[in-house]
C-alpha cells in the first residue's frame, strides 16, 4: 500500500492536539470505502472460494444470470468514480464500541466529515485542495498544519481523481470470485468476495442497486466491521470553508 501508506493504518483517535482523530474512519475510507486502494497488488494476493469465475458479458442477455449482475457491479464501480459529488454514512465496529460518521464529497477537491466515537467525541474535518480544518466537540475551527493532514487531503483527492474506475481501485482483483445474492432489505444484488493483503484476509460486500449504484460496501476485518453507505450521488452540494477565529463577526460592544 505504498500510495497511502502514511495514512492508511493511523486508526487510533486522539485529541486534536495530539493528532488527527477523524483519520480513524476517513483512513478506513480511503482504503475501503471510498474506492481509493492500491492499483497494484502483492504476488501473495489471492481470492478465497470456490464460486464460479466472473463470465465475459458476452455470454449471456440473461438480466437474472451472473454474468449480467457482474457487469452491473463494473458499471456500478465507473459509475461511483464518475459521480461529481456524493455522501456516505460511516458505521464501524469493534472490541471498543461503535464509532460514526458522515462526510460529504465534491470533486474534485472538496470533502466535510463529522465523526462520533465510540466515548462520545464529536469530531469535524473540511478539507479544501490541501488546507485542513479541524473542530473537536463543537469547538472553533482551526487550521490544521500538522504535514499528517495534508498528505491525507492530498492523497485522498489525488485517489477519488485517479482515471482507475475498476473493482482494483478497492483493492479488490478483477478475476476474484463473487458470491451474488439478493438483499431483500436494501433491494440490491450483494457481491461478497474474500481476498488476502499483506498476510491479512479481508471479506468485502458491494450491495449494487438498480440504476446501478453502489448502495454501500462493506467490509469485515480482523478488527471489526466497517459498513459505507452512500447517498445523494451527482446532487448539488455546498461545502464552504468555515469561519475562523479571527474572522468571526464581533459584536458591537467586543473589542
């Protein structure tokens, strides 16, 4: 994962002092969620199953047949990296509690996160091409310099741009075998694959509905359960910079 390396695994949440605590979900994000993984894999990568090899398109005008539901999971994909803005609800799992988020997207270099841990923290992010806002419980908003942060902001819009619209864009190889099924729930196919990484195994869901969308991703890991479920694609959305400090108006009797 050398593209985002730096980012990637800084998972713990701590105060804006010492870090950059909305890095906890947004990192998982730009790893799984947010189709920003590495283009290339390791050798050891391999797919886990016994389920049918992904057919060519060609084989079959069947809207019921597998080969047709794989090809709306493609489309899905190019439809995901082609859309203008969008928004995702973030719900991750583990040993320690719940910990959610939204954040909203604008290309090509507009993104607004909030995020609440698993204690309770309220936690914002806006990130404008490579400046970075920072707001801890409601607090003012400051500008973050930490060089952490910047490089989150640049690499994640340098990803959410890049011309790669595959299935590889989530890490996920192109010849990996599926496991279609219908959720009844969220009405979409659901496409379940299990691959390994870097010694680790990872089982990933894509839920595609009719249009086709992705609806959400979900991935189960060692350490929990990350779901991303998406919204408002191609909507008008409005992400300005937040008012600093300074910039504040004063009332007339403030000095």
């Amino acid at each position: 994962m050398k593209r985002i390396s730096k980012i990637s695994y800084k998972l713990q949440v701590t105060s804006c002092k010492r870090g950059i605590p909305i890095f906890f979900v947004l990192s998982a994000l730009v790893l799984f969620g947010l189709g920003c993984a590495k283009k290339e894999l390791p050798k050891d990568q391999t797919a886990q199953g016994q389920e049918q090899p992904y057919l060519p398109k060609d084989l079959s005008d069947d809207k019921n047949s597998d080969a047709f539901k794989r090809s709306q999971l493609d489309l899905a994909v190019k439809n995901f990296h082609a859309a203008k803005s969008f928004k995702a609800k973030i719900t991750k799992e583990d040993s320690k509690g719940t910990t959610t988020g939204n954040l909203e997207y604008i290309k090509p270099l507009r993104l607004r996160a909030t995020l609440k841990t698993s204690d309770n923290q309220e936690l914002g992010m806006v990130a404008i091409g490579s400046t970075v806002y920072i707001q801890a419980d409601k607090t003012k908003w400051v500008i973050q310099n930490d060089l952490t942060a910047k490089s989150f902001a640049e690499e994640f819009f340098a990803s959410m741009v890049s011309n790669d619209d595959s299935l590889l864009s989530f890490g996920v190889p192109a010849d990996a075998p599926m496991r279609i099924s219908y959720e009844e729930i969220a009405q979409c196919n659901l496409f379940k694959t299990k691959y390994k990484l870097s010694d680790a195994l990872y089982d990933i869901g894509f839920c595609v509905n009719s249009k086709p969308e992705i609806q959400y991703v979900q991935m189960q890991t060692n350490d929990g359960q990350l779901k991303t479920e998406y919204s408002n694609y191609n909507d008008l959305l409005i992400i300005e910079r937040p008012v600093l400090p300074l910039l504040e108006p004063k009332k007339p009797t403030e000095k």
